[in-house]
C-alpha cells in the first residue's frame, strides 16, 4: 500500500485528491495539511512514502515545507502540485530536493501515475514546465555537441537522457529504443551515477542547464 500526505491549503483540493487515490487499490491518503507546518509535522507522524505538496499555503509555504522534510532521515518522496504562475517557486522546490511536479489541472490518472512513480524513482515530469523552468531560471551554454557536464555519458546513455527531458517513463523509453524496460532501468543508473545527481528530475534538469537538449533537438 502506498501511504500518501496530501497537502494543500484548499479543502476541496484535498478532498478530490483523497477520492481519486483511493478509488486506486494501492494507495491511501494518510493524512492532509492545510498548510505547510502542518505538513512538516504529519510527515514525521504518519511516515508517509509520498507528499504531494503544495506551494502557496499559509504559515509555512510549501518550499520551506519541502526543505525540512528532506532534511530528515528516510525522507518521503515530495511531488510539487503547482500552476503555470508558479514556475519560480517549483524551480526552487526542485533544487531543494523535490522529486517532481504536477499540475493541479492534470487529469486523474497523471496524478495516480506520478503518486506510483514517485515510489520507484521513476518521477513522472511534465516536460512543458521543465523547459519553462529551465530557460526563463538558468543560463543554458550555446556551444554545440555535448557539454562537458555530460561528457562521461555513453551515446544510449545520452539518448536516454533525452527521453527523460521529454518527460517518458522507463517504459516508454524502453518502447522508444526498442530495447528491454530493464536495460533502460541500469542506463538511468548510470546516468544518475555519472552525473552524480540524486534523482532523474535532477538529471534533466542539469540537461537543460547546460544546453543539452536545446541544442539536440528536443
């Protein structure tokens, strides 16, 4: 069973988010915060797997919320809820260590699927907000060819890179290389390895950052 935080300042948000995730065999809604104190508490009662959080909420916003409970040990996984306005405030989430980020207007099963990859470290990335994110809050390099960042990368392994900017599953990367789901899992691994950053989100990211996708196309 995977045990989810919800929180958010709006009850009814919460509300719909505990009816979608509990129509789902394996997953249930522990506990909901209306603000991000709150949060920071029932995450180390509860001990939940997955947090989705928020950003605006009162008393304590949800970035400051992200910060202290990834300090802990065993920290859950946090998936940032946000809206286009909020692009500074999710950059800054994801650098402080937040898995992912979802926008509050996705159909339902872009929530379930992000609550299920957040467990796998498979996060589910909206690649339209990545890109935002990236170009209007960094300062991408222009040279052409691969930046020196991403130079210990293999070729698959930089392919595989660039499916993770676009926002594909293992799965999916798997079926867009032709290639077994597993194989793609130790390429993933090894790009996290190599590039010594903690999760995929990190990972594209840093491809941004540096120019990498921008100038490979994608």
């Amino acid at each position: 069973m995977i045990r989810v935080l919800v929180a958010d300042d709006q009850e009814l948000v919460r509300t719909g988010f505990r009816v979608i995730l509990e129509a789902e065999g394996d997953i249930e809604v522990v506990a909901e915060a209306s603000n991000g104190a709150e949060a920071v508490r029932l995450a180390a009662l509860v001990e939940p797997a997955v947090v989705l959080m928020d950003i605006r909420m009162p008393e304590l916003d949800g970035l400051a919320a992200t910060e202290q409970i990834l300090r802990r040990p065993d920290p859950p996984t946090v998936v940032v809820l946000t809206t286009f306005d909020q692009n500074e405030y999710v950059y800054r989430a994801l650098r402080a260590g937040a898995a992912g980020f979802l926008l509050k207007d996705a159909p339902s099963s872009r929530l379930i699927a992000a609550v299920r990859a957040a467990t796998t470290g498979d996060s589910l990335i909206e690649p339209t907000i990545t890109r935002r994110l990236v170009e209007r809050f960094s300062e991408p390099s222009t040279p052409p060819g691969v930046p020196d960042r991403l130079v210990a990368l293999t070729d698959r392994e930089l392919d595989v890179l660039r499916l993770m900017a676009r926002g594909l599953s293992n799965a999916e990367i798997a079926a867009e290389l032709v290639v077994a789901e597993t194989t793609v899992k130790t390429h993933v691994a090894r790009v996290l390895t190599k590039l010594d950053v903690r999760d995929r989100v990190q990972a594209v990211v840093l491809a941004y950052e540096t120019g990498f996708v921008r100038h490979s196309g994608t």
